[in-house]
C-alpha cells in the first residue's frame, strides 16, 4: 500500500497563489501527486485544504471574485491555460462532495446522467456503463433490482457509493473527494474506505479529511496545510511517526487544531 517505485506523477503543482478577492487562501504551493495512490490532504479547519482540492478541476471558478496564480499541470497540461476546456477538466478530475449528493431521479438515470451529457444514447450502452460503475462502486449487489427506484431511497453510505459511481461513469481518472465519509456512520466509512483502496488500482485520489486516522488507514502520502501554506508532504508513515516541521508533529499529537 506504500510502495514508492516505479510511481509516475498525475499532478504537479508550482508556485500555486490562490485569493478570494484580497483574501490569500493559498500561498506558493508546490507538491506533486503520484499517478495511482491515495494523497490525504490535513489540517485544521480553514487552513485551504478545500480549497487547494477545489484548484484541481477549477471548481473554485464558480465563485465570484477568485484568482490563482501559478500552474496546475494534470499530465503536463496547465488545467488554468486559455484552451482548457473546463468541462472536459471536469470531467477528467471528478468531486466527491462531503455530504451525498444524489440527483432527485432514480439510480439508473443518475449514473446515465454524465454519459447521457456527454452525448451518449444508445440504451444498451448507458445500462453497461451503469452496471460497471455500480460495480466499481462497490454498489451493483445492493442495488440491481431496483435500478428504477429513486436514489434519495438509498441509506447515506449508498448515496455516496451512488455518488462515486456517478463520478466513474464520466471515465473520470482523478478523484477528487471532500471528507467522504464525515457524514456517514462507520459501517458505512469503513465501506468507502475499503472502496479508496480498491479504486486507486486505476485513479489517483485526493481527499480531505479531518479524521487522522483514516489518513493513517487509506493515504499512501499525506499533506499538512496551516494557514494556507503547505507546510510538508510525504509518506504517510513518515509524516505520522517522523515528521520534518514541528508544527505537523503538533497537529498530529492534538496539540492544536
């Protein structure tokens, strides 16, 4: 689950300025993110960890008054450059919300919908690209008898499978996810968790969490922002047992945040 070699790089990050009007929310961020592993991005509230996720697929242009600053390059390409299409982006670097999203329509049409949007037609192709991305979801066993029930009929932990196989089924190959699991009871974490792992055999994963443990459990690397700054990244292991900063050790052991 730790292995380091042979780990290309999905994303590279430098120099990363980020404002809401005269706000800096994020300063000079550097950090790259392996192809395939799982990146935990921690800190205490209001450090910029959503933010700084939220630059990965530019959700954060939604916003009004925003900039950044510097580059975001997803396999070599700067997502902020003038041809970016934001769509596409969008559809390359899925979100996971915190809380489950789902559309108030029923299973099979919120998996269909993306294709759907993306121009896909055919029947008997969107009910295969349902069941696969149910199945990767982990989902399909759950819910294949009632493809036409509403999904808001779903327990929380489902809505947010749901959600993640909504994700799949644009053939996204980031992930995105904002504390998954912070609404969920922990049958249901352990599920998503679970998932995380199975996932990251074919999509790099960054997710936000405040839970240190599941960082511990899932995360192949970790990254410790404080007021907006990336304050160091690494290995989980090393930055949990033999962290660099003094500040992150005091995260880690409760001492703030």
């Amino acid at each position: 689950m730790k292995g380091e070699s042979n780990v290309s790089t999905k994303i590279q990050v430098r120099g990363l300025d980020f404002f809401y009007g005269d706000h800096q929310a994020l300063v000079d961020i550097n950090l790259d993110i392996p192809a395939n592993q799982v990146v935990a991005l921690i800190g205490p509230s209001g450090c910029g960890k959503s933010t700084f996720l939220r630059t990965l697929n530019r959700m954060n242009d939604t916003i009004d008054d925003v900039r950044a600053q510097g580059k975001v390059l997803l396999d070599s390409e700067d997502i902020y450059g003038k041809d970016i299409d934001v769509v596409q982006l969008r559809k390359r670097v899925g979100m996971v919300f915190q809380r489950p999203n789902p559309f108030p329509m029923s299973i099979f049409d919120n998996i269909a919908y993306g294709p759907r949007i993306h121009g896909q037609r055919d029947r008997t192709s969107l009910s295969q690209v349902v069941e696969a991305s149910l199945k990767q979801a982990a989902l399909w066993d759950e819910v294949r008898d009632r493809l036409n029930q509403s999904a808001l009929s779903l327990s929380g932990g489902q809505q947010q499978r749901l959600c993640i196989a909504r994700v799949l089924a644009v053939e996204s190959d980031v992930l995105l996810m904002d504390e998954p699991c912070s609404a969920l009871d922990p049958i249901s974490t352990i599920k998503i968790e679970e998932l995380i792992y199975q996932l990251k055999e074919d999509y790099t994963i960054i997710m936000v969490t405040h839970n240190l443990q599941q960082a511990g459990r899932v995360a192949d690397r970790t990254a410790f922002f404080l007021t907006g700054e990336l304050v160091e990244e690494g290995p989980t292991e090393q930055i949990f047992q033999r962290p660099a900063d003094s500040r992150t050790e005091d995260y880690i052991t409760g001492r703030f945040g």
